[in-house]
C-alpha cells in the first residue's frame, strides 16, 4: 500500500533558491589557505568603545526584554540621527520601528505591504534577499536589467515602462550591494517622480549610506512629498562594523510601522537587547571610529579598482559601500565558473555575479573589506588566473 506523503515546503518556499552566496562559502569553509573576497562584512571588529557600552549593560543584568518597538532611548537617538543628517523627521513612538537588521526590515516591509499578486519592481543585480523576500510575502518580483555602461543605475524611464496596475512598489538599495553603485539626486529624483505618478511605496534600503567615497548620500525620503511613501532601511552593520549584533531600523508613516509592528511583535517580539545598548553608544559616539573605517575602505577601493583593470578585468568606480563589480566576460567563463574554478586553482574566494540576479552573469563580486595586504595577493592571483583564461 503506497502512502501519500504530503509535501513539507509551501508553494512558495518552492519557488525561492536557497542563497547563491551561502553554498559558495561553504565551500570557501572547507579550504584552506583562501583570500576571501568574498563575505559582504568589514574585517574591523566593532569599536570597542560601543563593544565596552554592551559589556556593562550585561554586567548591569540589563538582560531582558525591551520595549517591542526598541528602547526608547535608542529611537530617540535614532530620531535626532536622522534629523541631523537629512532634515527627517520622525516620531521615535510610532514611526520608527528598531529590527534585527535590515534583513528583517525588507521581510516585514514587503509582508505589510503586499498582497497576493502584487509587483515589485527592482535593479537586476540587486542584493539577494529582494527579490525573494517579495516572493514569501505572496508578490512578484519584476526586475529591470542595469549594466556597467550606465554604471548599474536604475533608470526611471526602465521603471516606468514596467509599471503596471498591479504594481504595487519599488525596491532600491543605493550604495548598492553588489555593485557598488550610488546614483544622483537628481536620478533618484526622476524615481521619485515615477513612484509619485502612480502612488508607488518605494523600499529604500540605505545600509550602506555611511559608506560613499567623495559623492554625498541622498536619502530617498528627502525627496519631493517622499517621505509618507517611503519604507526607510537603516542598520549598523556595516557601517560601525556591528554584523553580529543584529540591530537594523525602519522609518516610514505611522500606518506603515504599525503594520510592520504587528509582524515584528509576534515573530520577533524586540531585537537584541545587548545589541540595541551598543546602537547607542555607536550613536552617540561612534563617529569618529567610523570615519577612519571610511578612510581605510577608500584606499582599498582604489587599489582594488586599480588593479582589477590593470589585470583585464574591467571594472566601474563603484562610488559606496565595499564592493568591486569587474566584468569577468573576456574569459569566456560564466560567472559560476569563474568563481569555482578561481577559488580552486588559485584560492581566492569571490561571489558569482549571478547570485545576485540574471543581471549579474558576466560579473564577479569583490569584496574589498579585507587588508590591502590580502587585497593585493589576491591581484595577484587572478591575474595569472585571467592570463590563463584570456580569449
Ligand atoms: C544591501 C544590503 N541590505 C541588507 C543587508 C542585511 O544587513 P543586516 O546585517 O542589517 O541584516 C545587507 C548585508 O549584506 C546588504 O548588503
């Protein structure tokens, strides 16, 4: 007799590929002796200042639950944070919502938002968990194609021609994770102008904002009549190099948190309460740490940069976060093959630009928060590996 086994995973879990970045390091796991380009995060450990502010609280016993929304203090530090720097208001009590970083920010954003069917428009490459989360909260993703000509720019003319009626919002992330890119004011502006026309929310995730090299950092709220229809993405990951602590933020209106809030308390029920006490401190007086981490970056960028051209690889400036984006199309390999085989006939681990959408094929990600000692070595490498693969 044959039982019917019912299927463990939803249609939708179905239609989502586990991570092109996670399988390739566990491979890069298994080796050893690898320079890793690779994993998206700075090799600063966190300032120890703000990691000092944490280990008190603990000492303290300050070990329990915050507030559902974060601790009022840091929403407040938070609120005065993006006044200062962008003009924003925002009421730290309902219009600000502290999450276990942007990763949990762009799922509770795009499940508030969307209902079965929805379309979401979003740069092709874009950073990973877009497009899927779009596809957990019931939506579809619609992808517009950017390339290295127009330095991985969204366009809003590209926008437009996709929008349809049930087009429901935009997804953008500049600096852009894996390019690199920033875009103008003034291009952002003719986004804003597509959104307001056809009464679009746009997801804004500003990770990377801290993290620009000699251009300055719009935020998508401050545009035109932007604020009330943009969901704002913020963290501390990258910026005060805190991954490990898990502390993200959203701002937009008062009916957007509070739909968010109703998933975040039931599934999160507040971030890391440790985590929340070292935001504070990053806030309060991180500033300075995070300017020489700036600094740092840069002169990475432009050896980075630098040398990936001079090896045949040719590459845009990207202007934020810590990224290179080289074309690897002159090897004739695709970009899977080249990162496998790079890793295993020169040990140097980069990500497949097709991890990050179909518009990444032909590209590789560098990674160039890593020391220029390491950074230079691992030059060194891919040019005899390109020199072997030259077409
Ligand atoms: C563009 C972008 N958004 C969000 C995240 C997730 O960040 P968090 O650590 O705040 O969850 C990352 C991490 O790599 C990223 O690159």
């Amino acid at each position: 007799m044959s039982i019917r086994v019912p299927s463990v995973s939803s249609g939708r879990i179905n239609q989502i590929a586990p991570s092109g970045i996670r399988r390739f390091f566990d491979l890069v796991a298994s080796m050893e002796g690898v320079i890793s380009l690779g994993v998206g995060e700075p090799d600063f450990a966190t300032p120890w200042h703000i990691r000092e502010a944490a280990i008190y609280s603990v000492e303290k016993g300050y070990t329990m639950y915050t507030s559902n929304l974060g601790m009022p203090e840091l929403r407040r530090e938070l609120s005065r944070y993006l006044k200062d720097s962008y003009d924003l208001d925002y009421d730290p009590d309902s219009e600000l919502l502290i999450t276990v970083g942007v990763s949990e920010g762009v799922d509770l954003a795009t499940r508030a938002i969307l209902d079965p069917g929805d379309e979401v428009i979003m740069p092709d490459p874009c950073y990973v968990s877009y497009n899927s989360c779009v596809i957990l909260a019931g939506g579809t993703p619609i992808m517009v194609p950017t390339n290295q000509k127009s330095n991985f720019e969204l366009s809003a003319a590209d926008i437009e021609a996709r929008v349809t009626d049930k087009t429901k919002a935009i997804i953008i992330g500049y600096p852009a994770n894996p390019t690199g890119a920033v875009m103008s004011r003034d291009k952002l502006a003719q986004i804003a102008e597509v959104a307001r026309r056809h009464r679009l929310v746009v997801i804004s995730d500003e990770i990377y904002a801290s993290l620009v090299y000699g251009v300055k950092h719009t935020c998508f709220a401050t545009l035109p009549q932007m604020k009330e229809s943009t969901i704002l993405l913020g963290g501390f990951s990258k910026a005060y190099a805190m991954t490990g602590w898990r502390i993200g933020y959203a701002t937009a209106s008062k009916e957007v948190i509070a739909a968010m809030f109703k998933i975040h308390q039931y599934t999160i029920m507040c971030a890391p309460t440790m985590g929340q006490v070292a935001a504070i401190e990053a806030l309060k007086s991180g500033e300075e740490s995070v300017t020489e981490m700036i600094e740092d970056y840069n002169r990475r960028r432009l050896v980075m940069v630098k040398g990936l051209n001079k090896i045949g690889l040719p590459c845009f400036e990207p202007k934020g976060a810590f990224y290179a984006f080289p074309s690897i199309k002159g090897t004739g390999l695709t970009s899977e093959e080249f990162a496998e085989k790079l890793l295993l006939q020169e040990k140097v681990a980069v990500v497949p630009g097709s991890a990050f959408g179909k518009g990444g094929e032909g590209y590789v990600r560098c990674c160039y928060a890593t020391s220029l000692a390491e950074i230079e070595e691992a030059l060194s490498r891919m040019g005899r590996f390109v020199a072997k693969h030259a077409k």
